[in-house]
C-alpha cells in the first residue's frame, strides 16, 4: 500500500515488477489516497505526504501481532518478516512460545512457573 | 486481463472505524474532518479499511482489510512505486 493511485501501480506492476516477479506481484497493490489509512496505522509522514515503511501482521482473528516501521532510507528484510509469521503460527498452533532468534524447528519454550529461573537450562542456542 | 471500466475519481471508503472509535467526539477541535487518530497496536483488532486497488489478472477493485479475515494478512506500506520497499 502507497499513496500511489491504482493506475500508477499497474504501470509499476507492467512496467518493472513483472520483470522481476515471474507474473508480477500475486497480491492487490492499494493505494491510500490522502494517507487516512496511513494515518490511522501510524506510518504517514504528512511532511511528505507518503506512507513510510509500516508492515504489519495480522492473525486469522484479525488481531495485529506485530508491526515495525522503518524512515524510508532502509529498505526490509523478508526472510525476518516470514521467521515472524512462521514463530506467531507456531504459538497459535501450540501454545509454546519462542525464544529469541527462533527458526521453525528449534527449541520452544513452555511458560509457567516450572521454566522460572530455568531459561538457562531448555534454551541454548 | 477484463476490460477495466473505470473512471479516474472513483473514492474508495478509507479507514472503516469501529463503532465505538467513530462515534468518539474530536476533544477540543470543531472541524468536521475525521479523527487521524492512530488506533494500530499490538494485540488490538485490526482497524478495517477500504482502498482501491490494481489486482493482478483482475483489474481495479476495491480491497477492504476484512475480505481476508481469516487469513494471516500481511499489510506493508512503502512511501512510492518505483522505490525499492
């Protein structure tokens, strides 16, 4: 999502995208004319009159799970936000949670009182 | 691709408050103009919206947040096309 009208993404989309993405991009490209949606989510910078980079992750509940927001000088890293989506899955799935820098597979924890004090010994990365 | 039947000012709805955020007064301000609250947080309900879209294979449409309730959605803004995001 950009203040980008609809037209302007589907020049971007023909243009360039689907020389890099084989098809192009597979998602709606939404354009937040004005920056109200920018606004509400906390990512429109009104001096420029754009969105910054906001991203979100919303659970099959419709609650967000996580949002980071980056100044536009840097760009993202997908391989963290796709650890993210699998880690918030896996919680869903099982009730564990996970520890930092977890990857699919690793080590997860249970909470309660029998893991106080214990972290040390169920998680060595 | 369909033919796209589509004018250039077709406003979609924009942010869709809740009820009980749409219904709160602006403290202190007489303008008319929606409250630009922020209202994403962390472990609250996503604030749904309407936005106009270009879909790949489909055309224009409007996109509202809740056609994918459901789902795991991830929603990312950039600040322009033609940027690296």
């Amino acid at each position: 999502m950009s203040t980008d009208s609809r037209f302007v993404h589907k020049m971007w989309q023909e243009q360039e995208l689907s020389k890099m993405v084989k098809g192009g991009v597979p998602f709606p490209m939404l354009s937040d004319a004005g920056g109200q949606i920018g606004q509400i989510y906390g990512v429109y910078d009104e001096a420029a009159g754009v969105d910054i980079r906001g991203r979100f992750i919303i659970d099959p509940d419709f609650v967000i799970r996580a949002m980071e927001s980056l100044t536009p000088e840097v760009g993202r890293n997908p391989d963290e936000l796709i650890r993210q989506v699998k880690a918030f899955q896996h919680v869903r799935a099982t009730g564990e949670v996970t520890p930092s820098g977890w990857q699919p597979g690793q080590v997860t924890l249970k909470p309660g009182p029998a893991l106080v004090g214990k972290v040390w010994e169920a998680w060595k990365p | 691709m369909p033919e796209m039947k589509e004018g250039c000012v077709k406003p979609a709805r924009g942010p869709i408050l809740p009820a009980s955020q749409a219904a709160a007064p602006a403290t202190g301000t007489t303008t008319s103009q929606e409250v630009k609250r922020v209202l994403a947080r962390v472990g609250k309900e996503a604030i749904d919206f309407e936005a106009n879209a270009f879909v790949e294979g489909v055309g224009f449409k409007p996109v509202k947040l809740s056609d994918y309730k459901g789902k795991w959605i991830v929603l990312c803004f950039y600040p322009g096309d033609f940027t690296f995001v």
